[in-house]
C-alpha cells in the first residue's frame, strides 16, 4: 500500500479521502480549514497536517481536490505547497476541475522538479465520490498514469489517460457542456408537461427507456419536479466550470452557443438565491419566468 497525501475534504475529497484510507493505504490529509481535517481524521482515521508541504512530506502520491485554479497553485507552490517536500518520482495528482492552462502551468513545474503531474478531473457527483464510483479523465505521461491508476481505482468506476498534460481538463469540459445541454433539456421537458397537465413521473418512465434517456433524467427527475435541489454538484460550481469551458473555446476558436446560453440561466439562478443549489436547479427558472 502506499503513502498517500490528500489535499481538499470538500463533497468530493472528503469521501475520496475516505475510500483511500479504506483501501488499506497510509492517509495524511490536508484542508483549508483545519477543523474540518481534525474531523474527518476523527471520523475515518489517518492523520491530518497544518499546511500542503507537511501532508506531502515522503508520500508516494499526492491527490487534490480543491477549489479553483488560484487553490491548487496554492497547494502546489511556495514554501508551505506540497511541490516543496515531494521527492523525485512522486505523482501529483490533480481531481480539481481547473483550466488547461494551469494544469500545464503545474505540469511544467513539477517536472522541474523531477516530480510528475497527472491532470485528473472527475465526474460522478457527490454520489459518486461517496459510492467510490467516478468516471476519471486523466492527462499526463503514460507512465505516470500507469502508476496512480491503481490508487485512483479506491474511488474510480473508470479512470483513463485521454492524452497528454490537460487533456483530462479538456475531457471534463467536455462532460460539463454535454451536462449542461441536457440539463435544459430536461427541465424544458419537465416545465412544459406541468404546463400541459402530464404526469412527469409516467412520462419519464416511458421515455426514459427510450432515446431520451439520460443519467441526468434516471437521477434527477423526481427531485426536479418536486423542487428539490439540496443535492449534487452546486450551480455555483457548475458556472465556474462553463467559464472555463467558454474561455477555452475562445482560444480555440470553437462555437458553443447552446453552453454560453445556459451559463446565463444559470446567473438567472443564482440571482434568485440558487447559487448552493443543485445544477438540476434550471427547472426553478422556468417556473419563476413562466409566472412572472
């Protein structure tokens, strides 16, 4: 087994952490706020450290899940990141969902440093994290992927190397677009068979066993007509995630109409206080506009 840093207890990390340790592996972790390190080594075990380089400190493999790009340059570099204390030939790990360009940023840096750096970002949702059941996609070098693959495995469903540094990051936009569309979708459905007097539940289903069918539609029909949406990924998130996307598109020169367009419904959502709500929230708006 072996000597583990995880950087980052939120939804995500946090039961990540857990199936690590589970998995007979040596955990230190490391969180902002180190109340909630303290808690979660009294809940699962392992120890905690007070700063990314002492979590680092001889581990084989450091994992993070944070927030943002400005977070993970945080516990990668400085005299208190974790690239301080790795040794050569160590992996570093990245699950956060951050723009390609810090992922290379980080990459170069690490190789500076003899250290390797694999881009993998996540999908599966809180549930997911919790049921040790994300679908991974990882950038990097061939090697390195081969050996943080087997760690990965404690929380993966599927983990694969999609290419070079940032091609992990460049899958996940692609996963979030993909969401995004359907998302609308479904809550367009939704909102225009409340209006027509249908029965959602019925309707989804018969058409859920058919074309229409999503992961999206299974998992979140239910809470969406109810109006539920304490759960999953927060449009907060979601809309940080879409402004990566939107940006890398520009550089790109890529079109993507339909994900610029349910980025501003998602800023309709946060503008009526939904910004922690679940990303299924898209359904609330049309509710809101369609009484207005």
């Amino acid at each position: 087994m072996a000597k583990i840093a995880f950087l980052g207890l939120g939804v995500m990390g946090g039961p990540m952490a857990a199936h690590l340790l589970r998995a007979g592996h040596d955990v230190t972790v490391f969180n902002r706020t180190a109340a909630k390190a303290e808690a979660w080594v009294k809940a699962y075990g392992g120890q905690s450290a007070p700063t990314p380089r002492a979590a680092a400190q001889g581990a084989e493999f450091v994992m993070a899940c944070v927030g943002n790009d400005d977070d993970l340059r945080a516990v990668c570099l400085g005299d208190d990141g974790a690239f301080a204390a790795m040794t050569a030939g160590s992996v570093f790990v990245d699950h956060t969902t951050v723009s390609a360009q810090v992922t290379r940023e980080l990459h170069d840096a690490a190789r500076a440093k003899g250290l390797d750096f694999v881009d993998a970002p996540v999908s599966g949702g809180q549930a997911g994290a919790e049921n040790g059941a994300l679908s991974i996609m990882c950038g990097g070098a061939q090697d390195a992927f081969a050996r943080a693959e087997p760690v990965m495995a404690a929380y993966a469903r599927v983990a694969r190397l999609m290419g070079e540094s940032g091609a992990g990051q460049i899958a996940k936009m692609m996963n979030q677009i993909c969401i995004a569309g359907v998302l609308q979708g479904l809550s367009e459905a939704l909102h225009f068979g409340e209006k027509a007097g249908m029965d959602g539940r019925a309707v989804v289903e018969v058409i859920s066993q058919g074309a229409a069918g999503s992961w999206q539609m299974q998992n979140r029909h239910a809470t969406m007509l109810e109006g539920g949406f304490d759960h999953g990924f927060a449009v907060d998130w979601m809309r940080k995630d879409l402004g990566i996307c939107l940006s890398a598109a520009d550089e790109l020169g890529a079109s993507l109409p339909l994900t610029a367009l349910v980025d501003q419904f998602y800023k309709d959502v946060q503008a009526m206080g939904g910004g922690r709500w679940d990303t299924s929230a898209l359904i609330a708006r049309l509710r809101k506009f369609g009484e207005d």
